[in-house]
C-alpha cells in the first residue's frame, strides 16, 4: 500500500470515530505566542513537550534550520499574520543541536539536483537572475548564531511592533532540554 493510501484510509477512521475531538480549539493561539522552529523529525513532538504547548497553544511554524533568511519571505510574513490578524503578543525561535542544516554544503546539494535531473542550465540561470544560489543553499556554523541572527531579523523587522519580544532558544533533540540564546524580555 502506498503512504498516501495509508493516509487515507487512516484518516476514514479517524474521522469516523471522531478522534479530532480532543484536538479542536480556535484559531487564535492561547498562549499568544508564535514558535518558528526547525522541520526535524525529532522535534515534532518532543518541542511542544517541552515548551508546555498543547494544541491551540501556539502558532508553530517549521523551517530548515529554524533559519529566518528573508526579511520578506514567507516565515516573517507569517508572524506578521499571527501577530496582527491572530492575537499573538511574541515570538520564539527554536533552534537545536545536530540539526542537519549545520551539515548542508550547497556544493553537494548542487550534484545531488543535476544527478536528479535539474539541470545544470537552470541553475547557471538562477545565478544569472540574482538569485545566489549557494548562499541560498547555506547552512550554518553554529546553531547559536543562527538562532540570534533569526531573532534580529524580526525584532529589527520594520512591520514588527518593537514591543513584542523576540525569545531565541536552543533545544536538546535528546533530552528536550531548553538553553535560552535571547531572552526578549530584556530586549524591550
């Protein structure tokens, strides 16, 4: 059987046994915060764990790397929404340890493109057009760093309201363990 398949057939019963019921809430955030933390797998259930997030809790957004790279890319717009449109009154980046984009070297993640079959002509273009394709392809050195460049790109953002607090955190993949990188409280 094929995992959408699965998917499907998975989710027949569980709507049929009204299984959502214990995970419905509002679309507004009750704890009035909105968390940008890395897609690992690990962290999909251990992050809300830790944090003390139940449904409804927060807003959660999931990136490569918790990396906020683009001051108008679709991370920040996103935040602009919560915060405007869905009541949430601060932010939080959540970087962790041995995260895999510490590990991205764009010049590998390049041949593995052209031996899927991007060509090499489309990324000579992305070049030419402006995009820096390597830069964009980037991980980083030290998941601290990372965490407080993200924090600065919001708090400095021109459309963020300086009096909501940006939290920059490190969590332990392991243990689930919270190291605070920015405390946004101290930074109003």
């Amino acid at each position: 059987m094929m995992l959408l398949d699965e998917m499907i057939e998975h989710n027949k019963k569980f709507v049929n046994n009204k299984e959502y019921e214990k995970f419905q809430t509002s679309k507004l955030p009750n704890k009035k915060l909105v968390v940008v933390s890395c897609m690992d797998t690990r962290l999909t259930e251990l992050l809300p764990q830790a944090m003390n997030l139940r449904n409804g809790d927060a807003k959660i957004l999931k990136t490569a790397g918790a990396v906020v790279s683009h001051p108008f890319g679709s991370i920040v717009r996103s935040i602009i929404i919560a915060i405007y449109e869905l009541n949430a009154h601060e932010v939080c980046i959540v970087g962790h340890h041995d995260c895999g984009m510490a590990n991205v070297n764009p010049e590998e993640t390049t041949k593995k493109m052209i031996s899927r079959g991007v060509s090499e002509e489309t990324i000579s273009t992305l070049d030419y057009a402006g995009i820096k394709f390597k830069d964009w392809l980037r991980g980083f050195d030290s998941v601290t760093e990372n965490v407080r460049q993200s924090v600065e790109v919001i708090r400095n953002h021109p459309l963020i309201p300086k009096e909501v607090p940006v939290h920059g955190l490190v969590i332990d993949p392991e243990t689930g363990a919270l190291e605070i990188v920015v405390n946004g409280y101290k930074e109003l």
